[in-house]
C-alpha cells in the first residue's frame, strides 16, 4: 500500500473533527448576528424606504478590519430583497469587493461587472470608457428598481481609479427615469472620507453608521454560535474558544481573525488525525496564520516596497529598534545590487508609513531630546515569521 493510501485510509478511520467547516469561513451566511442588533437595526431602517419606492440615503459604514462591516450590509441586503419581493417592489442588492483582482481594478472593469450583474455582457477590454458607462446606464434604467450597490474596501477603488467613479455614481440618479441607485461604501479607513473631493464628500456621506470593535466576551458568544454548527458535538477541550477570543481581542477585536483561529486549529487537529481540538492547537494556529499573512503581503508588495522591507529586516538582525536613515541608506545599498532607481527620502518615508498599516511592521516616534523626534521602527514577528520572511526577501533578491 502507498503511503499516500495509508493517510487517506487513516484520515478515513479518525473520529470527524467537522460537522459544517464552512461555519468558520467568512462566506458563511448566519442566521443572527450577536452583538450588531444596533447596526442591524440602524442599517434596516436607512434601507426601509426602497420597500416602498423610495431612495434610501447613501451610507457608509466604519470600522476596524473583522467587525461585522460586510456581514451585516450583506445580511440586511439579503433580508430587504426579500421582503421587497414580497411587497411587490423591485430592489436588487449588488455585492462588489474592490480589493479583488480583475473586478475593481480599473473604472472600466468595475463598470463591466456591475453591468454584467444587471444583465448586460460588457467585454473586459476594448471598448472607450463612456461606451461603457452608456452600457451601465442603460442596464440600470431598463426597469423601474431601486438599486443597493454595496462597496466593500471603497478606499481601495479610489486608490486605483481616483474619486470621479464615485462622482458620477452619486450623481447619476439626475438622469435615471425608471431606477435609483443608493450607495453603502465600506471602509476600514476611519478617515477615508475626508480624503475625498468635496463634492463627492457631500454626496456620498448622508449617513454614517460605526462599527466598534468586539470585546473578548462578545468574541465567545460569537464563536460558541459558529463552533456549535462547525463541529461534531464535544470535540472542543476546554479554554479553545476562550483563548482564540482572547488573542483576537488584542488583534482589535477582529472577529474574522477568531473564526480562523478556530478553523485553522480544528483543521490542525484534523490533519493529525486527533480527536479532540486543544489549546495547543490554537498556538500552532495562530503561528500558521501569522506566516501565510506575512507572506501573502509580501508577495503582493510592489518591487520598492519590497526593497524597504528587506532592508528593515536586514538591520532587525543587529538592532531591535531601527531609524528611518538607517533603513533609507540600507535602501540605496540594495537599490544599487539590484539596478534599481531610487526614491527619495520623504517617497521611502511613505512606504514605510504603509507598511505600518499592514501590520508587517510597527513604528513609534521618539523624543531624542535637544536633537528633536525620530521615527523608530521594529519589527514585531515571532521567530518562525521572521526566518520565513526573511528566506522569502532572500529568495526574491539574492
């Protein structure tokens, strides 16, 4: 027998961790939302007006990554089509999330896909931009509807595309005959909006609705919910939950961030074909988490980007807290190796910044007295992160 039978024939054997897995992933749809009743509510009756005809006011919603931001627009979308289908209404609730690929990269692709939603086949490529606004036009106002386009990562489409999409999605209910179209923009950047043009400001932020973050408490009830569809009975030892609501309350009360815990701890007990999900299963967990994080976003850095973090991690190797001059000549070192062109001082100063909001590194200002501030960077990775990032810089540019 070959040892790959021999693994499939043991996982066979082993009691099931698993009654639904999907309970744990984000794409899971709940039947309640613990601890969003207020946003729920709040969100309901922002909406109610489309039940009867009507253009609900455009809204945004904030809030740290994993706070319920998605799952509740999309939960009392899902609720407000269907009740309107009841009423003898016609509201259509469209989904787009700009951070993935080939969908809201560019004004035009965005534009395609919400057009192919209403309907109407848009080619990807080759058509002149306002030939396909005319099309997104036309599948709008082909019938009378009310229209709910929610707008997960709202920054992200205005980082790639700049605010005039958002401009004219704003204003194009002055020239529909038959639709209307409301807007829920979805952000994790609370100060996002004042980024945006006036214009765009006034008409896209009529209401405003907060998310803030679970407690480790609210964590548990969250997680007990979904453990009790996820897994077969007494399969959980005691303190699992406790501990992955813990550890994602100091990650900002990030409730995605427990639900993986748990999932990728059950799926680790799985593997080895165990009976029961420890504890011990939990700490493996979060260490796989925080390397498949680590390198994904490394992977997807622009080439600079990538030459910053190499140098950081190059100087985190003699020295816990790292200035800004030192990475920037560790930069122009390694630019030099590579036969890259440079950036400035205050243009490296930014990547930095940037990569501080990826939480791949963490920086402070310090006070150096008569000498003035600084900025101070480390970075905040177990070791097993670490030496998996480092191997990946290594890889990429030696």
């Amino acid at each position: 027998m070959t040892d790959t039978n021999n693994i499939f024939t043991k996982f066979l054997a082993s009691k099931p961790i698993f009654s639904n897995r999907d309970a744990l992933t984000i794409s899971f749809k709940p039947e309640t939302i613990p601890h969003r009743e207020k946003q729920v509510n709040d969100l309901g009756r922002i909406l109610a007006p489309a039940l009867k005809g009507g253009r609900p006011s455009n809204i945004f919603l904030y809030g740290r990554p994993g706070t319920g931001k998605t799952l509740v627009s999309r939960f009392v979308g899902s609720e407000l089509e269907k009740i309107s289908g009841e009423n003898g209404q016609s509201v259509k609730v469209m989904y787009v999330n700009c951070k993935m690929k080939k969908i809201a990269d560019t004004e035009y692709r965005l534009l395609a896909e919400l057009s192919k939603a209403l309907g109407k086949e848009v080619p990807f490529t080759g058509l002149p931009t306002d030939q396909v606004y005319n099309a997104f036009f036309d599948a709008l106002d082909s019938r009378k509807q009310t229209i709910i386009l929610i707008v997960d990562e709202i920054d992200t489409l205005v980082q790639k595309t700049g605010d005039e999409i958002l401009y004219n999605l704003t204003r194009i209910n002055q020239d529909l005959n038959n639709s209307k179209l409301s807007i829920i923009g979805i952000t994790n950047n609370l100060g996002f909006i004042e980024t945006l043009d006036p214009r765009v400001k006034s008409s896209l932020s009529e209401e405003e609705l907060i998310f803030p973050p679970y407690n480790a408490l609210q964590l548990q009830d969250i997680l007990k919910n979904r453990a009790s569809i996820a897994f077969t009975q007494d399969v959980l030892q005691p303190g699992v939950i406790e501990k992955c609501a813990a550890l994602a309350a100091q990650e900002h009360g990030d409730a995605r961030r427990a639900l993986d815990l748990l999932r990728v701890a059950g799926e680790l007990s799985e593997r080895n074909s165990h009976e029961k999900v420890s504890i011990e299963h939990v700490d493996d967990a979060e260490e796989k988490i925080d390397v498949d994080r680590v390198v994904e976003t490394v992977k997807s850095m622009p080439k600079q980007s990538q030459i910053v973090l190499y140098s950081i991690v190059f100087l985190a190797e003699k020295t816990k807290e790292i200035q800004t001059g030192e990475v920037f000549d560790k930069y122009q070192e390694i630019c030099k190796q590579q036969g890259i062109k440079t950036l400035t001082t205050r243009r490296v100063s930014d990547l930095i910044s940037e990569l501080d909001l990826s939480s791949v590194i963490s920086t402070k200002i310090v006070s150096k007295g008569r000498y003035g501030r600084t900025r101070v960077i480390s970075l905040n990775l177990s070791d097993t992160v670490y030496n998996k990032l480092k191997n990946l810089l290594e890889e990429i540019f030696l």
